[in-house]
C-alpha cells in the first residue's frame, strides 16, 4: 500500500521523502495544479520505465518533463522567441511547450520516447517544489492507469494505482482538474496539440495569433498520447443528451433540468452557475462517482464550447469514443 503524506500538514516531510522515493528510481504520485502526476526521475531511464509499467502506457507515448525554472528549462530545451514569451506568460502553470532537446540535455530518450523534442512544463503547486529540491525535471504522466480518467485528488490516485506506489502526496482537490494544453511553435506559427486547462483564448490575446487546431479529434499522432479512446469510465458515455433514460447516471451543466431526471441513477451538476472553469475542476471526480453509481450509461448534458469548454469537450469526446 502507498504510503499518503498531506502536504499542508507535513510539507517538509512530503519533501524529503519524496526526494529520498525518487532517488531510489521509484516513482512518487506529486499533486500539480491540472491533475495528480506519477514522477520519477527524467534522467534515470530505470526510473522512467517503472513509470510505463505501471500505467500500462505504450512506449511510444512521450511524457511531460516537468523543471521548477527557466534555468532548468533551459538546460534541457532550446526556446524559440514565442516559445519564450509563452513560457514567461504562462508558467508555472497549465501549458506544456513542444521544444527540441538540447544535445547536453540529460533527460533521457526513454522520457522524449526517441523523439528529438521535449515536452516541457513549469508546474504551478507543491510539485514545483519537489522539484526545485530534487534538482532535476521529472517525467510525469497524469498519475493513472492507461486510458483511464486521469486522477485530481489524492484518494483517485490510490485506488488505481495505490496498491503499486511506494508514496503519494497529497495536497486535495487539483485547482484546475484538465491537463495541461499542448502548444507547439513551428515556424511562428501556433499549433495546439492538446486543449487543456489553459484557455488558447488567452493565448491568442497574447500574442495576436490565431492557434490551429489539429484536423479531427485522435486523427493525428503527433502527440501520441492523443489517441481517440481515453479518459474511459467503466460505463459507456452518451454525449449531447436531451433526456436522461431509465437507469442512466446524468452529469449536467449550469442547473438546466433534463426530462427524466427523476429516473437517473445519480445526478451531478458540473457547475450550477454555469462556469466552465469550475466545471473543469470538477469533470473527473464527477466521471468517476457516476461511474461508481453502477449506472451503465453516463449521459452528459450539453457543454458550451466556448473556452475551457473546448477542452472539455475534448475529454467527452475520447470518453465516449469506441474502445477496442
Ligand atoms: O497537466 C499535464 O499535462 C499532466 C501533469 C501531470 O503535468 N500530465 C499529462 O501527461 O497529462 P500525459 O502523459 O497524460 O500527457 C502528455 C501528452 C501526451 O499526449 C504526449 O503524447 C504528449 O504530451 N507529448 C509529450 N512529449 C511530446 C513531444 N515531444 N511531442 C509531442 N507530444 C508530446
Ligand atoms: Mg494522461
């Protein structure tokens, strides 16, 4: 069993053990401000290969390397002007940049999965410090088992993989709850690779730029872990729902009734108020107590598109993909 140490409580402690978990080439279950991640060392190809093993997570899916600052960063990863710009905007916090690996860099191939670029991010939350002390980035997917609804509290990581990890740390609900967006710069051009919790709105009011979107949902593998059936409840998903069906679990948005509520399994409302953000945050919890209701289908109620809404979205849509 993992052991959890509460970070508001015990800070220095969750530090030190941490620091002691992953020089052993264990990884370490850290809370980040988009969801909990499963850490080992960037630069320790064993420690790395712990990390796939026990996500059951294909090789040929890149992980994230996570640095506590700019001078980290740059030890690792080139930045282009924009790629910079973004970087000091945005970090720490809910972006991930596409960058090419410097050649003295000692993050390891197994992390980049052989690319020749890196996908690098300053985390925002207790995480940074962990890095900060342990002095080198780490690769760190979000903190479940492959294909699964990615964990935002420290009790979703234990279940699926508590069992496996020697340490959690646990620092409550994630603020954001949505993965990081995935941007990468070619040629002066934005690309965005993943939506996530940081809104591409404010990414285009900074820059002035349009960001192009990939052509459809899991069409591209440009970043591989985009694949179409993701973020899978145990029960099937019904998107756009009009109606909840006899049995159903209902997961809605902005307090709007649905016809048939009365026969749901459960009924969970992303945010009565209607904010996206705080519908983000509450996404994952919510998939996985409709999940635990037993209820066969999950039905969503619609979902603005607009802003964070697109990322959300985005979640739904993979939930609800065929799973082979
Ligand atoms: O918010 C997040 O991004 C969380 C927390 C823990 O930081 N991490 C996360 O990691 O969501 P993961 O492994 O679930 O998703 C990482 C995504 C994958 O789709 C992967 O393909 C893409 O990043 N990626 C990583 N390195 C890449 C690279 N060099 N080129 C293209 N895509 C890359
Ligand atoms: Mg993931």
């Amino acid at each position: 069993m993992a052991e959890i140490i509460d970070t508001r409580t015990e800070p220095e402690r969750a530090i030190e053990r941490a620091c002691a978990v992953l020089a052993e080439g264990e990884p370490v279950a850290i809370p980040t401000e988009t969801v909990y991640g499963l850490a080992a060392d960037a630069t320790n190809p064993d420690a790395i290969s712990r990390i796939y093993e026990m996500k059951g997570r294909p090789r040929f899916n890149p992980l994230i390397s996570h640095v506590s600052d700019m001078a980290m960063a740059e030890a690792h990863v080139i930045f282009d002007p924009l790629s910079r710009r973004l970087a000091d905007a945005f970090w720490p916090g809910p972006l991930t940049l596409i960058l090419p690996q410097r050649p003295t860099s000692s993050v390891h191939a197994l992390a980049s999965a052989g690319l020749d670029t890196l996908g690098i991010r300053m985390p925002d939350g207790f995480s940074r410090r962990v890095i900060a002390r342990f002095g080198r980035p780490l690769a760190a997917p979000s903190a479940n088992t492959s294909g699964k609804i990615s964990p935002t509290s420290a009790a979703h990581v234990d279940t699926d993989l508590g069992p496996r990890l020697k340490l959690i740390l646990d620092a409550g609900s994630a603020e954001i709850g949505l993965e990081s967006t995935i941007i990468k710069v070619e040629d002066g051009a934005l690309r965005l690779l993943r939506p996530g919790g940081l809104d591409v709105l404010d990414i285009e009011n900074l820059t002035g730029l349009a960001v192009s979107r990939p052509e459809s949902a899991g069409a591209t593998i440009e970043a591989p872990g985009m694949l179409a059936s993701h973020y899978a409840p145990g029960a099937a998903v019904r998107l756009d729902a009009g109606d909840v069906r006899p049995g159903e679990a209902l997961i809605r948005f902005g307090n709007t009734v649905l016809p048939g509520e009365e026969h749901a399994a459960i009924v969970l409302d992303l945010s009565p108020a209607g904010s996206l953000r705080e519908a983000a945050a509450n996404l994952f919890d919510y998939m996985k107590k409709a999940d635990a209701s037993g209820a066969a289908t999950i039905a969503f109620a619609p979902i603005p598109s607009e802003g964070l809404g697109e990322a959300i979205l985005d979640r739904l849509q993979r939930a609800a993909a065929p799973r082979d």
